[in-house]
DNA sequence: CAGGAATTTGCACGAATATGCGTATATTTT
DNA sequence: AAAATATACGCATATTCGTGCAAATTCCTG
C-alpha cells in the first residue's frame, strides 16, 4: 500500500468516525505505531488534522451526513431528476445510468409506479431499496470504484440482455460536434451499449457539462432523444444542439 | 509495445484499481522501472495522474464521501466480523453473501489485503468502496429488495463462473438437525449454490441464531467447513454442532 | 539508401524516502 | 509516586527516485 495512500485513507477515516486512534490504525493496516505516528504528525503539520494524545481529531468538527449530501445535491440536479422521472410511465423498463444526477431520478421516482428498473449503479439500488412498487435489475460485472458502477465482459453481456424502454445516460460532458462523452473508455463502451439495448436514451445535463468535451465519445450528438436541461440556462448556449437536431427539454 | 500504448494502459489500470504501483508495472509489463518511472513522471508533468512514492494514483480520487454510516451494528457481530476477515489471506477470492454480519466484514477487511471480492449484494459493494487493494465483483440479477440481494437465474448463471476460496454464508437460523435455513427458498437456492463454487464455506452467527429452524435449508449442519460464533457463548449450547461434526471457532 | 538526429530503453550510482527498532522522554492512569 | 501508555529522536536498512550515460532503435533528410 502507497504510503500518500495510506494518509488519505486516514483522512477518510477521520471524517468518517471523528477521530483516527494510533493503535488501531497500526492494527489494521499492519504497520508499526511509529509509522503512523509519523503520518499523523506530517498531517497535523500540513494543517490537515489535529493531533492528539492516542490518535487524531478531525481540525473542524464535520457537519453531520445527511445536510453534507443534501448540499452536494444541487438544486440542479433534483429539479432535472424530478423531470425525468415525471417521464416514466407505469409499466416500462427503465434502464439508469450511475452518477449523482440519476440517483436524484430514482430517488423521486413516484411511488405508485410500478416500473421495472435496470442499473449497474449499487448506489442507485440502495436509493431504490424502498420504493415498494419498483422491479429492480442490478446488472453485475467488475466494479469501477472510482465511479461505483459494474463494467466488462459479463456486465456487457447482461446488457444484452435487456430491451429497455427508456435509458437515463450519465455523462461528464456535451459538445455539439463532439457529442456525449465521458473520461474512461470501458464506462464509455457500457453506455453505448446500453443506448443501443434501449428504444429512447435521455441525457440530463446541468449547465457546467455543456460545450465541454471528455476523452471518451460515448454517443453522436443525434444519438439521444433527447436533452434535459435546467430550465435557466441561456436560450442561445443550446441552439447548437437544436440545430444538430436535439430535441431539448427544459426542467 | 507501443509508448503511448503503454501509458494508456497504465491510466486504464490507474480507472480500474485507483492505483499503480511502479514495480508491479515493471515486472508485469516486462520493462525496469525506470521506463514506468519516465512513463510516470511524465504523465504526471501531463496532469493524467499524481505521482506519489511507489507508484501513482488518480488526479481526484478521494472527495469526501458523506454516505450516512451509523454503524449500529453490535459489539457481538463486529467480533465475529473482525474473526472473519482475519481469516482472508492475500491474494485469496472470497464470497461475501448479503447481510449485516457479512458486512462487517468488509468493513473491517485488512486495507493491506490484495484480495478478489464477490458478492451479490450491492450494499456489500459500498462497504468497499474505499478499500484500496480489494477488486469487487458484483454478481447481478433480480434485486431482493428485503434482503438487498441479486437473485434469479442471471445471478446463478453470474455464479457458476466463480471458483471462491471462501464463502461467508449468511443465514437466519441455525439448527443441530435441520441445519442452516433462512426465509425464502430463491435466496436459500442461490446461497447453497455459492456454497458449491466455493472451496471453504464459513458461518458466521450471533447467539440468537442457534437452535432454531427457518422454513428453507441451504445446507445440512455438517455441510461447511467452520461454525464462528461468539466466545461468551455457553460451551454447552454448542456440544449439540460439535456432535454433528462442525468445526468451532470462537471470535 | 546512407548517415545523422531524435527517441527509447536499460544500467550505474548517489540522493531521497519509508519503515522498524531501541532508547529516552513525555503524558496519562492508577 | 509508580505503572502503563504514548511519543519523539536517532539510527540502520531497504526501497524508490532522479540523473547522466551509453546502446539500440526509429525517424528523418538529403
């Protein structure tokens, strides 16, 4: 294990149980005291924790989780998920995407819709484990960490699987030339395979992602049915996806 | 092989396990360490990833991630767990079934174990999100919404390409005649099916689990390969398992 | 096609970094 | 005050790193 590795894993772990103990993380990690010690010190000199007798304190006390996630939820973002799950009708297959943007989806989906959902998002599950009408397809495969979502081979065969009636794409960027893309290669296979088991794909865009462009081409700009886009953003800055033939969607 | 061939691999290797260590690179791609290491430093000097001692990791890897985690699980099963994952050794592909007591032992898996985890549990999956070396296979299927697990026949075909080394099986119920049981006979289906990919099967089971029946058996008492419960549990209470022929370990 | 320039790779070696141990010191607990 | 624990420092060792250099390969140009 790398040791700039280790200190952010420390770092994680503060945040997580406001206090890191010496002796414990030495036990875990399989290191001696000095080592970490070592790492606490350095940190606390970085200004990035407080050292104390036995262990660590987090330098300002953490707000508590659940107004840090309302926060990292934009207002954006929720009014584009409310929009796109007012588009689900009861009794379709709707195949999401990962990323924060469609967990808003399934988080507003309407509980009186009973609607098969597919997704190789365990997150987006975990927003769905208590919605009482929805059918839900978890498509397994080898994780991606970074963006908690199954990918290769059998991920891609699972997907074959399925005929979906609507796809929710995430993407990190819209380029009216360059189209939808994303910064990994494999993620952008799985979704274009994913686009092409679906009859609709829907992109929801915030205002940050458009005329950007991502390594990764995941669909021409023609490729999906449609953009949904907050509702404020500048009539102008979208002509160019109208003009490539988009139809737009205001939320 | 290529340069550029050779870097692009190296940043698809950095996506999938959210590092690269130099050496490994080198031995694996057959090459001294300082090619990886010019790859790297100029990589770095590219802004494609950060250099750090040993190796290299990604630009932004780790944001805060505020996912509410009121660990409530009891002392008891935080023991059992800690027992489990010390069982784990390097290298090792373990399955973990679904359920609180297994995901103590994701949470408390070894950050410094290089090991292949399967589970079919999405909520599992996110036990893992932060650990450095682990590599997640997710196996997909039919979500249980009660018990957060893929199941159905995608999940027992998923299943059936996987040789564990060990299983952590989860149950409901334990019983000296009736053997391991839980509630419902699809999930009980799937875990006896896991139980034959896998070399080793372990039980992990609180007190209030002996000696009592549910309406599905997974498997015969004497069909795994260890019993781990609590110390403090009465000797007596456990003649009955030992009789029938279960290896005991007390966490 | 010949020959020089540029690129790539591996090796040597001194410098930098990381880790563990022993020992002395500081802090907390009893 | 004594015991237990935690800490800091110096030192030894093992990796890892960067640089200079040479050999091999590829590219370019006349």
């Amino acid at each position: 294990m790398l040791t700039s590795q280790r200190k952010a894993l420390i770092l994680d772990r503060l945040r997580r149980n406001g206090q890191v103990i010496a002796k414990a993380l030495a036990d875990d990690l399989e290191l001696s005291e000095d080592t970490i010690r070592r790492d606490l010190r350095e940190m606390a000199a970085e200004k990035l924790l407080k050292r104390v007798h036995g262990g660590a304190l987090p330098l300002a006390p953490d707000l508590p989780d659940f107004s840090a996630r309302q926060a990292v939820s934009s207002e954006e973002k929720r009014r584009l998920g409310a929009y796109a799950a007012s588009m689900i009708k009861s009794g379709q297959t709707v195949f999401l995407d990962g990323g924060t943007t469609n967990a808003e989806i399934a988080r507003q989906l309407p509980k009186n819709l009973a609607v098969t959902i597919v997704t190789h998002s365990p997150t987006i599950t975990g927003e769905l484990e208590h919605h009482p009408l929805a059918e839900v397809i978890l498509i397994g495969g080898k994780l991606y960490k970074h963006s908690m979502v199954a990918t290769g081979a059998a991920a891609m065969v699972a997907i074959a699987s399925i005929r979906a009636d609507i796809f929710f794409l995430g993407i990190t960027a819209i380029h009216p030339v360059h189209g939808f893309s994303t910064g990994d290669f494999e993620e952008a296979a799985i979704k274009r395979h994913i686009a092409q088991c679906s009859a609709e794909t829907y992109v929801l865009a915030t205002a940050e992602k458009l005329d950007a462009a991502s390594p990764c081409q995941i669909l021409p700009t023609k490729g999906v049915s449609g953009l949904i886009v907050p509702s404020d953003i500048p009539k102008e800055s979208l002509t160019p996806y109208r003009n490539a033939g988009v139809p737009i969607f205001l939320a």
